[in-house]
C-alpha cells in the first residue's frame, strides 16, 4: 500500500478512531512521520482554547516544498503533477511533471528574491487559474514568504482592504485571465486597489490575456522576463527556507458576520500533515490517479485540494481555468473525458447547475475512469446527490461530502470513500482526531443520537486556524469564546440515529451563495454606502441554483423616483465595493426595518420573509413598530 495511513475498512476506521482520540499525540506522530524533516518535534501538541493558543509539531523544522516537490523527484519526476486544462478547447493543455514543477518553482522563487522578496514578507496573488498561480504560491512556501491569495472575482476596493490589513507589499498578477466568453482584468483592478497601497513595492505580472495594460516604472515587472534574468545564469537551485513547523503558511481572507473580511493564518507543518491525510483517505488516493477539484484556488478548497495535498502526496492535479458551463454544458464532462479523471471534487451549486442543461451534454462523454465523486461547500440536497450519483458515477463511484471551513484547513466531517458508509445529505463521520459536539444556545452540551444543535470541536487538530492576521483577539471572540474551551463552526447539525452528521447551514450571519462565502454586514455596508441609502439588512433565502440567494431590504432617505435605476444603481456600488460576487438577487424599498425596543433588527423576520413564509412569522409582539412587519409583507419580491 503506498500511504501507510490510509484506512481501507470500516473496521480499521473505527479502530483509527479510537486511537486518534485516546493517544492523539502518539496518532498524529505517527502521521506526520511519513513527512520530510528537517528536523523533528519535540512535543506534537501544546494547546489552550481560552487564548486560544494551539502548537504543533513543537520545533520542528521543514519546508512544505519539499514534501510537495523535492521528496517526489526521485521516484516520481516524470509523473505528472499538475494537467492544466485551458479555458479555450481550441488551446493546447499543459502537463506538468514533477520535475519541471520543481524547476519552476525554484526559478519563481529567485524570481522573488530578486525583487526583495523575504520570509515572512506578505505577498498577494491576485491571478486566474494557470499553473504560474501554483507555481508562485509554491515559490512563496519556498522560501519562506507568507502568500494571501484572493479570488479574481474580487473588487479593487476588497483587494485595498487585504493588502492593508496584511501589509502586503508584492503582488504576483496577471494583465487579465480568462474565465468563460469574459476577459477578467486582473491588472486594472490591481491598479486601481494600489492608488490607496502605496506601500506596495512590487508588482510582478504574467502574461496570459495580452489585454492592454500599464506598467509602472520601477514597481511593475513582467513575470517572463524575470524568469529569464534569473535561467540566463544557468542551474537553479533555490534552496528551501528552513520553517519552523509554527511559521505562517498562508493568510486566507474570509468573510465572518463581522463587516470586515479575517485574514485565517495557517502554519506549515500541521497544515501539510492533516490535509494530505485527509486527501489521501477520503479521496482514496492512489498514486497516478487524476484529481480533477474544480474549485478556484482564490478558495481554500483550492489552496488544500488542488495545490498542497495532491503535491504533498505525490499526486497529479487537474485544474482548470474556465467555467463548468462554457463554452457549454458538456465541457466538465470532456474535461473528464479527456483527461481519464479518476476523481471529480466540485460543489452542489455546480452540479445542480449541469443537472438543470438535463442529459443532452452527457452524450457521447465517456466517464467511465470516474472512480470516487465528492462535493464539498454547502449541504447537498438529495436530488443533486442521486443525479450525481446515477448519472455522472453511474452507480459505482461512492460519493464523499465533505464538511469543513476555511478555518479548518481541510475537511474534518466526511464518509472516506467506499471505506465507511455514505448517506445522502450527510457528511457522515468525523476524521480520524477530530471530536464534533453539539451544543444548546446555551452552551450545553447534546448528547445522545437523533438530536441538533450547534456544531463545536472539543479537540485540536493540526489544521487548525492558528490566529486571525493582525489581530489575535477577533481570532478568540470568533471562535473560542462563544462556547467555552471549544471551537465554534457556526454551523448548525444534526446528528441522526446511528451517529452521522448532517450539516444544516450557518447559523449566524454568513451567506453561502454559489459556495462562496459572503457577510451579510458586507453586503449591508456596501448598499449603505450608495447615495440616498439610509439603512439596510440583507439576509439569504432558498435559491435553486446558488443554494442562497441575497435578499437586501433597503431603506431609502426619499422614495426613489425609478426604482429600476435606483436597484441597479445599488448593484453597481456593491460591485465595486465588495465584487459581482455579492451583488443581492433581490432589493426591495422598505419604509422601516423591523426592530426590537433595544434598536435590534430582528433577522429572523426578514429571513421568514424572504423565503416566502408569510405566515408564520412567529411572535412580532416585542418589536418597535409591529406595523412595518405588514407593509415589508406586501412590498415582498
Ligand atoms: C462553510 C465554510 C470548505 C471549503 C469550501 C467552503 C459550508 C462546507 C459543506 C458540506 C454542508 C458545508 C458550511 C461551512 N459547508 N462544506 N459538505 N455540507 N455545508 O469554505 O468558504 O470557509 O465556508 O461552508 O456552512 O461553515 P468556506
């Protein structure tokens, strides 16, 4: 067997568990033995919630790149690492062995010291998806520099926001990237995010779209030729930073149902270690299997099973640069097709999205190397499930739901495929050292089976969000102080008769629309700061595609004379502040907003709203003006 922590039964499962549980340093020291060290740990855990303060693999001494890249080129240098699949059919695919990932990245990373790139310096990738997007995330592990990537799809004024809480002062990025029949200009928008950066020193730019663009003398440089100042002086060998196993990784942006986005921090030794031992369980990977995880890397799903885990365990990655849909509906299954993809990761949004094209696009697809599906970011209604599991694995690839955050580095809640039992709907059964509890609002623990509540870990595991990026407190008031000495996922549960898991949805003010992620105090910030605004509250409702939708109430200083306008208008602002991404579904002009004595808005009302359950709108007795609640009714979208 080539994992020697791969479970292959149910049994073994079981016994896995327990032993996570009752012994988990000798458990996770025995993992992370099967890594490359520098140096070993001294202690494999040291942990405190209440701080929260969380250590592991005490000194010892790595670099990730060297489990991704260097520890394979022996064995496996001519294996393909990374298959690119372009946005364009009419363009050629990339393969990518090991070998010349590693030349790359070693070229990247001189590439960055050249332009005074140091450990522990921020850098912000702002890129579409091609492999140089990789390639500089891995270069930045390399030697030492901490990357932040963000998702294409956001706005300049989101991207300001990032570089200054992190004070990034290198930006990796690309003149534009394709995405569908749309030019994404990536450089533009970096431009106009650093009239407000001027601490940015670097700008360095690949060139993929050939859309016109300005380079500014002295900051800006181009990718390509960099790599050839750095290729001209003959044999490359950057050498690997050596890393504590504490030392930042990555920061990763994320939305929380504060207004501003966190900066998650993860570390290196824990993150390598847990996310290739879910990779390589879950998924049950063998070597030389294709990964195809459609997710954009500008997530975390991308960041763990696209780049990290695959590299980590050797594996070959598929990623592609388009969208699912383009330049019609059968492209994810050429894709397949194509590339003989062995395991396909994408998320419910997706796949109900191909399944409303119906069975035309499957025609002539042949998806007989599918071998194990998952799907991963929101619940997964059963209709979606059964179209996946009949149609695209025609019943004999098992299909894993796997839950898990940005703050959790990678999955914590999954069946592991064909090892433990699957049920639709459900992400089933802890990993291996992770203890779920559910708990009452009050913080009361729920014990038995056939009960929900809110969803908590009692335990540490290696994966963990380390801190939240300048600013350690909103790491602790987030997570670590709702409920004492646990962490708080936000999520709600239910946990069924037998004990398997079923994730129900956020229950604080977090959206999760087509996957993404997005605050609802975002959104409201971004409409309050349009014109004529006087206040907002936006809550999500049952959509069928995106799984939420956004639905804004607004509360205008006048009567807006074209209302159209007005709502466009208003889309055009949260465009610009937040990104396209956020843009409300549905605005509706309300006269006032339904609030308690205490000047609360009672969401709860809004969400009932705008899901179109009028009727049951529960007790309004405590509310500032009862009256409103009627008016809101019949205004209703
Ligand atoms: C939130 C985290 C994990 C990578 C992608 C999203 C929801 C995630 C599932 C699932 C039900 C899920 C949760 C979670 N979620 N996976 N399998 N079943 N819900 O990462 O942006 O940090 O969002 O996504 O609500 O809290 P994220």
């Amino acid at each position: 067997m080539p994992y020697p922590f791969q479970i292959t039964s149910y049994d073994q499962y079981k016994e896995t568990y327990k032993h996570s549980v009752e012994q988990p340093d000798e458990f996770w020291g025995g993992v992370a033995e099967n890594f490359t060290w520098r140096k070993k740990w001294d202690k494999v855990l040291e942990w405190d919630f209440r701080k929260p303060d969380i250590k592991w693999f005490i000194n010892g001494k790595l670099n990730i790149t060297e489990n991704c890249l260097d520890r394979h080129l022996a064995q496996a240098g001519d294996r393909p690492a990374l298959i690119w699949e372009p946005n364009s059919k009419e363009e050629a695919h990339r393969v990518i062995t090991y070998k010349e990932l590693h030349t790359s990245v070693c070229t990247f990373a001189q590439v960055l010291k050249n332009n005074g790139v140091k450990k522990g310096d921020r850098v912000c990738l702002y890129m579409g998806m091609v492999p140089e997007l990789p390639i500089a995330m891995l270069a930045c592990a390399r030697i030492g520099a901490i990357h932040s990537v963000i998702f294409g799809g956001f706005s300049a004024q989101s991207i300001s926001d990032r570089l200054q809480d992190a004070q990034a002062e290198f930006i990796i990025t690309g003149d534009g990237a394709y995405r569908g029949g749309k030019d994404i200009p990536l450089k533009s928008t970096i431009d106009d995010a650093l009239v407000s950066c001027p601490f940015v020193k670097k700008v360095i730019v690949y060139l993929r779209t050939h859309t016109p663009i300005s380079m500014i003398k002295g900051r800006d440089v181009w990718w390509d030729d960099e790599i050839k100042k750095v290729t001209a002086h003959g044999n490359i060998s950057t050498e690997a930073e050596e890393m504590d196993a504490e030392d930042p990784l990555f920061i990763l942006y994320t939305s929380g149902s504060t207004g501003k986005p966190k900066g998650v921090v993860h570390t290196s030794a824990g993150y390598m270690v847990y996310t290739t031992y879910t990779f390589v369980n879950i998924f049950q990977y063998q070597p030389g299997d294709v990964h195809f995880c459609t997710a954009d890397i500008g997530w975390i799903t991308g960041h763990t099973y696209i780049v990290y885990s695959v590299l980590c365990a050797g594996g070959t990655s598929l990623m592609y640069e388009g969208l699912p849909t383009w330049p019609d509906a059968g492209r994810m299954w050429d894709i397949v097709d194509k590339h003989k993809v062995n395991i396909l990761y994408t998320a419910p949004t997706a796949i109900r999205s191909l399944m409303a094209y119906g069975l035309a696009p499957l025609e002539g697809k042949d998806l007989s190397s599918l071998k194990i599906l998952g799907t991963v970011g929101e619940p997964i209604n059963e209709e979606a499930w059964h179209w996946y599991d009949v149609h695209i694995g025609k019943k004999r690839c098992p299909i894993v739901d796997t839950w898990w955050q940005t703050e959790t580095g990678a999955t914590l809640i999954s069946n592991l495929a064909g090892v433990t039992p699957a049920k639709p709907s459900y992400a089933t059964l802890p990993l291996p050292g992770i203890q779920p509890v559910l708990v009452d609002e009050q913080g009361k623990e729920i014990t038995g089976n056939d009960v929900s509540g809110n969803l908590c870990i009692r335990f540490p595991w290696p994966s963990i969000i380390r801190t939240t990026y300048g600013d350690h407190e909103r790491c602790r008031t987030n997570y670590f102080a709702t409920y004492d000495n646990m962490y708080f996922t936000g999520d709600g549960c239910y946990r069924d008769e037998n004990g398997f898991y079923r994730i129900t949805g956020r229950v604080d003010d977090v959206l999760n629309v087509s996957g993404h992620r997005i605050g609802t105090a975002e959104v409201e910030n971004a409409i309050n700061m349009h014109t004529g605004v006087l206040e907002s509250a936006v809550v999500g409702y049952p959509h069928d595609l995106k799984g939420q939708g956004i639905y804004a109430y607004v509360i205008m200083e006048a009567d807006p004379e074209d209302a159209k306008l007005t709502q466009s208008d208003i889309l055009q602002t949260v465009t610009r502040v937040i990104g396209p991404i956020a843009r409300p579904d549905k605005i509706q002009f309300v006269k006032g907003l339904p609030k308690t004595r205490s000047g609360k808005i009672m969401r709860r009302i809004l969400r009932k709203i705008a899901e179109g359950e009028i009727n049951n709108l529960g007790d309004t007795s405590t509310l500032l003006d009862p009256g409103i609640v009627n008016e809101i009714k019949e205004g209703r979208i």
